[in-house]
C-alpha cells in the first residue's frame, strides 16, 4: 500500500436500527407454505367493540407515531390495500378501517445489517457556511432485514482544514412517493431489443408511440391494438414484456418538509424488487446548469441492472434504465461533464477491467475501450471503479477498487488525460486505502469500498464503506497524491 498519503479521519457513521419505516404486513405470506391469513385476521377485528377498537388504536397510535409521519395516513393506505379481503367491508367504522391497517402493518429498519458504500456530491444548500466549509451530501447504501438494499442519504460539512462534521440523522424517515413520468420510446425500443423481443405486436405499438409518452398513453396505445395482433399466441406475452420493460422508468419525491437525511429510496418496480445498490452521485453540470445524477444496480433476486437517476434539487428523482454493451454488470460511474461532447462513464462491462463507455444517438452505452485491467497482486480477481472521475489541472482522477487473496478489497488511483480518457497518463502503483485491523471485520470482512468523493481546498474528501457494515472518512493531499501517482514507474504513457 502506498504509504502515509490518505489519513482516516475519528468520525465513523454506523448503522442505526432506530430508522425504520413502515412496510405492508400480510399475515401467512412470510410462511415456507403460503397460506395467508388475511380475511380470518380481518374478521377478527370487526367482532371488537368500538370501544376496544379505538382504544387499540390510540395506543398503537401513541406508541409509533412520533417514529413515522403520518402514520394514521399510512394505515388508511394499507386498509385500502387489503379491504377486498373483508366480507363486510362497508360495514367497518372508520375506527376499525384504521385498526386493520395497523394490523396490516410493521416497522422495517432499512439499515439494521449494514450500512456502506458511500459517495459524495456538493449539498444543493451552501448557506450559513463559514470560510473553508463546504456542506456535503452522502449517499448510502442501506440493508436491513433479508439483505434488502435501499438508498439513503446523509449530510456532512468539510473544512474548514481537515474538520468533518456530520449532521445528526434523527427524525421519521420517508418513503418517497411514486409519480408518473415521460417515458422515453428510446429507452423502450433499446430494452426490448435486449430481450429480443422484435415481432408486429412491438413494432406496431412503438410505431403509435412518440418520442416522450406518458403512462395514458402508452396504455391507450396497448388498448388500440388490432384483435387480429392480440390473437396470436405470442400476443399476450409481448403485452407483458412491453409493460415489464415500460415499467423500468418512473419518479419518486419528497415532501418539503423533510431533509436530507429523512428520505429513502425504496424499490418500487419488480426489477428492484430485491433491492437499489451502490449509488454512485455526481454532480454533472452542463450549459443548462448543474443536475445531480446517479448510477445504481437494481436486483429482482435473479439478475442485476443498471439504472439511472436524476435530480435537480435532491427532493424529487426520476429513474431511468440505461441500455447498451457498455451498461452491462455493476459499477458504472458518469463523468461530471460532456469531454468533447461526449457523455462518458466508466465501467466494468466484462466484470473485471476498468473500461470507458460512451453514449450514442440512441441513448444506447457503447462497448467500452478498455482502461485498466488486472495486474497488481492486491487486484488480481478484479478491479473497478470507486465513483465517478474527478477533474483536476492534471488530468481526470479515478479511484478504483481492486479484488486480492481472500477476497480483500482496497482502493487505488488512475489519472486519465483530461481531453482523451481513453488514455490512463498516471497510476498509483500500490494501493492508496486497504483494510486495516480496526476496519476489517463486518457484515462481509475485508473489505473497503467508495461509490465517489470530492475535492474540497486542495484535499480529496474520501467516503468508505469498511467490511461492509459502517462507513468511515479519510483524507488524501490531491499535490501529494497526483505527485506520486506521476512519479510511479510507467506514467506519461498510456497503461492500457
């Protein structure tokens, strides 16, 4: 490892199994033989008397309340969810609806097992700041109960000097509120050539779509299809592959009312039905102004894919797939920039070497040039990137992961030219954050691992997910660290 240039900073964030949020509970669906239970339970609860009733629900109420929002609101949803169940629905009190939901109900700490693989983006707020202070945003990845990820957000304040504050992360937590979104036919067409799904039936329905539709639309498309389409025996089965494949693309928002740090991205399509991993942030800024986006692997429990996010403000994110050979496998990380009027990410399409992909016309990721492959005996199964590039004078610094013996990870660097990213001019030739004896032990031991940090007053602010389990903060001297990285034997020429 490359000695004495990155320093862990005293502040560790640890997972907190107070943060919970409400989830829909079915009784007999959790059971290795499903048998639900739902219409005895609910039966049960209209024989309570009023009284009974309102005195459960008070209690109930009083209990959990202060820990979630709205919480009588979200029993009503979860009632309205399960009342087809009841036999005299109509014939339930208000009192009772509530009390069904609430047995319909149950707290989920989305971050009781782990808590890891951050990255870093400037806060959209950079107010009430002294000199030398920027405020941070620090995405999260968050696992709970059945190794479910979900993504949450912390914020912290750099500077001034080597200071780290982070901000207390107390208060309900919010599910962010699914809304509709233009979808793109692009996007549409790319993933259905991926599944190889080509037949009159698609062609006919992208044939009516437009470049940007809404879910109306694309359903008032659906319902005009000939009989004579719909006949054939592959008819219903491409209408459910354009719906599954339509679906990928939606938006979820925030209250005002709530920071940072309250909101959670949770699965909400069957394609991260198990789970949103590895955020990776950056905050991309163009001549129509800086956005925040994001790259994140959706898992169903069988197979993963890569998806995009984007957000103006943090609040409000709308998610999209990204399709193409170079959106293949996890890790993808966006340039902060277009590079010659190109938009650029790196990737790890073939698993295990670091590649840049560029997107074309179609919105579709090119096969990758590749970077960097395995060479070095700490990343001999693989390496990857640790977050997106960030630009220096020197040229576009990289962060990359490498996989050694017994499945240790550490954290290295690339320097790519700033005008041609296919060529790596610099790299650190050892490891610049391995796990040590205080950091290795956890939810999976031996292993560090960043989604993305920032340069802030000459120091790269670096966030770590260590041993999968908590997340820590070192700091690097970027002079000192671009200095060794061009110094190393090999630098000046291209590393490919």
């Amino acid at each position: 490892m490359t000695r004495n240039l990155a320093v862990r900073q005293d502040v560790t964030l640890a997972p907190d199994p107070r943060r919970v949020i409400v989830k829909l509970f079915v009784p007999g669906e959790d059971a290795a033989v499903v048998r639900t239970r739902a219409r005895a339970l609910i039966d049960r609860v209209a024989l309570l008397d009023e009284e009974e009733a309102g005195r459960l629900l008070r209690d109930t109420l009083d209990r959990f309340g202060t820990r979630h929002r709205d919480l009588a609101g979200t029993f009503h949803h979860h009632y309205d969810l399960v009342r087809h169940r009841a036999a005299r629905a109509r014939e339930l009190s208000p009192t009772s609806r509530l009390l069904v939901g609430a047995y319909f109900s149950h707290e989920y700490a989305v971050e009781a097992a782990a808590l890891c693989n951050p990255s870093m983006v400037a806060h959209p707020d950079q107010t009430d700041l002294g000199a030398g202070q920027l405020r941070v945003a620090v995405s999260l990845r968050q696992i709970g109960e059945g190794h479910l990820s979900s993504i949450g957000f912390a914020t912290a304040v750099l500077g001034p000097g080597r200071q780290l504050t982070v901000a207390d992360r107390a208060g309900p937590l919010a599910v962010g509120q699914r809304s509709g979104v233009r979808h793109r036919r692009d996007l549409l067409v790319a993933g259905l050539a991926e599944e190889d799904c080509d037949n009159e039936v698609t062609a006919t329905v992208l044939d009516a779509l437009p470049e940007r539709y809404d879910e109306a639309t694309f359903e008032r498309v659906l319902g005009n299809l000939p009989p004579d389409l719909l006949s054939r025996s592959t008819g219903l089965g491409t209408l459910e592959q354009l719906r599954r494949t339509n679906v990928g693309s939606y938006a979820t928002s925030f209250p005002t009312d709530t920071a940072l740090h309250q909101r959670v991205l949770w699965p909400a399509t069957p394609g991260e039905s198990h789970g949103m991993e590895d955020a990776r942030f950056v905050r991309f800024v163009d001549e129509s102004g800086p956005v925040y986006r994001a790259t994140y692997t959706a898992y169903d429990g069988r197979s993963i894919a890569t998806r995009a996010l984007v957000s103006e403000d943090l609040r409000r994110f709308e998610m999209t797939p990204m399709r193409g050979p170079g959106a293949r496998n996890k890790g993808l990380a966006l340039f902060p920039r277009t590079v010659d009027g190109r938009h650029l990410a790196l990737c790890r399409a073939d698993g295990e070497t670091i590649g840049l992909t560029s997107l074309d016309d179609e919105n579709r990721w090119q096969s990758p040039t590749p970077l960097h492959a395995p060479r070095e005996s700490w990343e001999l199964i693989q390496v990857g990137n640790c977050g997106s590039p960030i630009e220096t004078d020197a040229g576009w610094l990289v962060l990359t992961h490498g996989v050694g013996p017994m499945r240790r990870y550490a954290i290295g660097a690339l320097l790519l030219d700033r005008h041609r990213p296919e060529r790596v001019v610099a790299r650190l030739p050892g490891a610049l954050l391995a796990p040590d004896e205080n950091d290795r032990d956890g939810y999976v031991p031996n292993v560090l691992y960043s989604c993305g940090a920032v340069i802030h007053d000459g120091e790269l602010w670096l966030p770590y997910g260590a041993g999968d389990t908590r997340v820590g903060f070192a700091t690097v001297p970027v002079g000192a660290l671009l200095a060794a990285m061009m110094e190393a034997p090999g630098s000046g020429r291209s590393a490919r």
